[in-house]
C-alpha cells in the first residue's frame, strides 16, 4: 500500500489522558505493521485539546461506533426527576 509521507496507518493499543485544568493531554499508542512485526515499541503520540474538543471527539466516536452516547440531563429533571 503506497501512501505519502504525512499520512500513516497503524493500529490503536492503548491510550492515557492527563488533566491540566482547561486542557488535557491525550497520549495514544500505536503500531504500524513494520514496526509490530520487528518487535519495536508501540509509537506514542501527544495531543493536546480542549476540553470542549475532547467532548466532541469523543461523542463523534460514539456515534461513528454505533453505540449509544450517555443521556443528556437537562437541570429540570435533575431537580424534579
């Protein structure tokens, strides 16, 4: 498979998150093929975002994965539900 050099393709094993207030910091692993098959480390990658980001992100894998994303509860539920 030929791709250019700014894309690549791997595998997601593992993920971490840290929380720096407004921000967080999303570290993920990955593999790509050469890299599994030689027995290297996985790749970790940075992402630094919003939380406001990391919201919509993550609300877009739910909906892209086909599950359900939690409840939405409005203040006047939660006072009288």
């Amino acid at each position: 498979m030929q791709h250019d050099a700014g894309n690549r393709f791997g595998v997601l094993v593992g993920w971490t998150s840290q929380d720096l207030g407004a921000r967080m910091m999303l570290a993920i692993q990955t593999y790509e093929r050469a890299t599994w098959e030689e027995g290297e480390e996985p790749l970790l990658t940075h992402v630094m975002m919003t939380k406001s980001q990391a919201t919509v992100l993550a609300n877009y894998l739910l909906k892209a994965s086909g599950a359900i994303p939690p409840p939405r509860r409005r203040w006047l539920a939660a006072i009288f539900g």
